[in-house]
C-alpha cells in the first residue's frame, strides 16, 4: 500500500513571531523553521504503519520555496521512501495546495493521504476537507487513532461531544490529531541516508493548475499587552470579581 503524507515548512513552535510593521504579515527572515508539528505526527503514523507491514512505500509531498527541500530531507529522516516538492514563490493558499496535491494523488494513486489537520501559521484546518472534495476521496479528520484491515481503514476522531468511531474504504483522506502518535527522534544515521533518497522537484508552471489567490489578508496584528492577570484563591471569588470589576455580557 502506497501512502502519500503532505509536510509544510513554518516558523519552528517554539520561536515568537513578529507582525511586520505595516501589519502585511510577519517577520520570518533568520527564524529557524521546522516541520509543521500535525504533519509530524502524520508522517510518523505513515512511518508506523509500514513498520507494520501495512504500507509499501511512503511518499513525502510539499509546497513551497526552495527551502522546503530541508523540510524533506526531515520528512525522509524519520521513514519517507522519498519526497516530491511542489516550487513555488507564491504564498499559497489551502485551496490552491489543495488542487496540486490532487494532481500527485492522481497521478501516484496512493491507498491512504495523511496530512496534519491544520498548520501553525495559519490555522486554516482546510487542505485536508479539499483535497477530499476535489480527489472525490472519504475522509476523516482529527485522528487520534487509525487501524487499518483489507480495504478500509477504521478512524477514531476527536469532536466536541467526545470520541467518534467512522469505517472507510480505501483509497482515503485523513488528517491528524496531536494523540494520535508521539513522534520518533530523528537520528543521525537517518539523517545522513536521507540525503541519499530521491527528492523530485516540480514546478508550478507545470502542473497547469490555477492558484490564483481568492483572499486578501487586510492587516496582521498582535494580541494585546495591557491585559492583566490575577490569581483568586476559590470559585465564589472569581465570581465576584467578575461581577463586581470585569464586563460580562
């Protein structure tokens, strides 16, 4: 079974960002970037399920500058068989990787997509829901546990009202969630035969999808400053406070 596992290259988790002076976005120049921390945890699942015998090959697709080959080389590290990177320098949105990560499932025909639920930059949690929607695919999202037999794969998701239990067929879309897996460490030795393994380089122009951006970022900002926090010993305390001295609707 073939597996196609979707990585995106962000500013690491632990760096705080800074907005722009002119609110057009943040500042990334000299951050240290990372693996989207979902997409980790998808490619780790991947990585499971072949060391289980389930999967045949992995393949690690991204979208983006140049660079993003660094963030394949990781995602070949921890088990990918190899990486194929989408170049471009446009800033793109989900529904734009979405139509090009269609066109890779067309064209390797993988069994299972992993991809992380939602990426830390941007939160938007929709590449996963539009792929499926353009590759015609099932999916489930939030997976906090996959077990796949014959042709379809069980997925427990988390929701609001708790856990749900959904039975696919195969060829399928699932996105991850943080309980799903804890990921591996990525080793030195895996790091070195990651630069051995094949790594395709499309380009945009090729592929011959529109990608034209349908929004408009109007302004980025940070959160507020002035806030000021109060520690109340008990409940009956913190009501009062709220009543007496915070605007409650």
């Amino acid at each position: 079974m073939k597996i196609l596992v979707s990585v995106k290259r962000v500013v690491d988790c632990n760096i705080k960002v800074r907005v722009k002076g002119d609110g057009s976005g943040i500042e990334n120049a000299n951050l240290k970037m990372s693996m989207n921390p979902f997409d980790e945890i998808a490619m780790e699942e991947a990585v499971r399920l072949k060391e289980d015998g389930i999967a045949t090959e992995i393949i690690a697709v991204s979208v983006g500058v140049a660079q993003v080959q660094e963030t394949l080389r990781m995602a070949l590290a921890i088990g990918a068989d190899r990486a194929i990177l989408i170049e471009s320098d446009e800033e793109l949105e989900p529904l734009a990787v979405a139509k090009l990560l269609t066109v890779l499932v067309i064209r390797e025909e993988p069994k299972l997509v992993l991809l992380g639920k939602q990426a830390i930059d941007d939160d938007s949690n929709q590449t996963g829901q539009m792929l499926a929607a353009l590759a015609k695919l099932p999916q489930a999202t939030f997976a906090s546990k996959v077990i796949i037999s014959n042709d379809r794969v069980q997925v427990t998701r988390e929701v609001d009202g708790g856990l749900e239990t959904l039975s696919l067929s195969l060829p399928a879309v699932i996105t991850t969630d943080l309980r799903l897996n804890e990921p591996r460490y990525i080793t030195l030795p895996n790091l070195m035969k990651a630069k051995k393994k094949r790594l395709d380089i499309l380009k945009l122009a090729d592929l011959s999808v529109d990608v034209t951006s349908r929004l408009k970022i109007l302004k980025i900002s940070e959160p507020l400053k002035d806030r000021v926090t109060i520690k109340v010993p008990d409940v009956t305390t913190l009501v009062e406070k709220l009543k007496n001295e915070a605007k409650v609707l």
